[in-house]
C-alpha cells in the first residue's frame, strides 16, 4: 500500500513539474525549415499568436529586404498575416527584443551569419526563439544562417510543401526564370515546389 501510495505521490509530483515547466518555460530556439510553399511563415504565425493569446510579450522581425507582400508585415501565402518589425541586420534585433517573452523571426535566410549568436544570446536570456526560413536555395545548397541555426536550436521542424509535378513531397524550391542571383524575391511565377527526382529532371531539361 505504502509502495503504491508513493508511486502516486511521485506522478503528481512529475505532472505538477510539467505544468510548472510549461508556465515558466526556459529560454529556447525553435527552427521551422523547408522550401517555399511548405508552410513555415503560417506556422510562425500559428505559434506567434498563441503566445499572444497566451499574453505574453511577443515581437517578431522579418528582413527588411522581404516586401513581397508588405513592407511591415509578415504575410504567409494564405494571406494570414501578422505585424513586424523591419530589420537590416541581425543585431538589431537584440537591441530591439527587450523585456520580450517571445520572439519571432521570419525568412531567417536572408539575415546575416551573426543571427546565431543572437538566437543563442536571447536563449540565454530566457526568451523563447522561433525561427522560420529556407534551408535551402534553389540550387539546392544550404541557405545563410540556416544550417548553423539548425544546429543550435532545441527543436527543428521541417514542413513540406507537395511537388507540382508528382505529388510527393517536395524537396526544394525550383526557380522558374533565368536568374542567377541567390536572392530573388519571387512567387509561383517564379518558383515551383519540385521532389528530388523531379527537381533533377527539371535541371537536365535547362
């Protein structure tokens, strides 16, 4: 009876832990990656507006380069859309994320290297960091900050958009216009989501 009674003891002890644990939860890093079209800005803003329900203090940043669909707003292309704050360079973010619960990070690709130490400054501090972007270019290689801030974060969770030619799932975005440039602020009328096979194939035709 004693041994049972303790057994019970102990797993409300764990379970008020966890609670305890999701009230006042660490600093972390959260990665969202993938190609275009695979969800990752509308699962930023799923988990941004959460914390806001949740009434936290909650600050999201975007490159200020990115003005597809608005100069200061993040936009997925659901048109779901939530307010941010323009940035040129990384460390304007630390200078910017002060007495912040949560922040948040959208095309992460397109800011600079020292995004890590950022990310991993406000860790630190105790602030909960989402983070969303490519993790690859369209040629395949992987993109700015993103590798590094894979590494580094808590958890990583890679979305996928569907291939346009066959259905599965995609593995990159495949530029559709003649244009060089690694950056190239684009749509579907300039990249389509390819799987592998399907991306090499479309490479060999070029």
């Amino acid at each position: 009876m004693f041994a049972k009674s303790h057994k019970l003891c102990n797993f409300a002890f764990i379970m008020t832990e966890n609670l305890s644990g999701e009230r006042h939860r660490p600093g972390r890093i959260e990665v969202v990656c993938g190609s275009m079209f695979s969800g990752k800005t509308e699962e930023l803003i799923r988990r941004i507006k959460r914390a806001v329900f949740a009434k936290q203090r909650v600050e999201i940043f975007k490159p200020s380069i990115d003005t597809r669909y608005s100069e200061e707003a993040v936009v997925s292309h659901d048109q779901n859309t939530i307010l941010s704050t323009p940035v040129d360079t990384s460390a304007s973010i630390l200078l910017l994320a002060s007495d912040i619960d949560v922040v948040g990070i959208d095309e992460a690709q397109f800011l600079d290297d020292g995004l890590v130490a950022v990310c991993n400054e406000l860790a630190n501090r105790g602030v909960r960091v989402i983070v969303a972007g490519l993790d690859m270019d369209f040629k395949g290689v992987p993109f700015g900050p993103m590798p590094a801030l894979c590494a580094i974060a808590d958890e990583v969770t890679k979305v996928h958009a569907i291939c346009v030619k066959c259905g599965s799932l995609a593995y990159l975005s495949h530029r559709l216009v003649n244009d060089d440039k690694r950056v190239l602020l684009g749509e579907k009328a300039q990249y389509e989501p390819l799987c592998r096979a399907c991306y090499r194939e479309a490479v060999e035709k070029e």
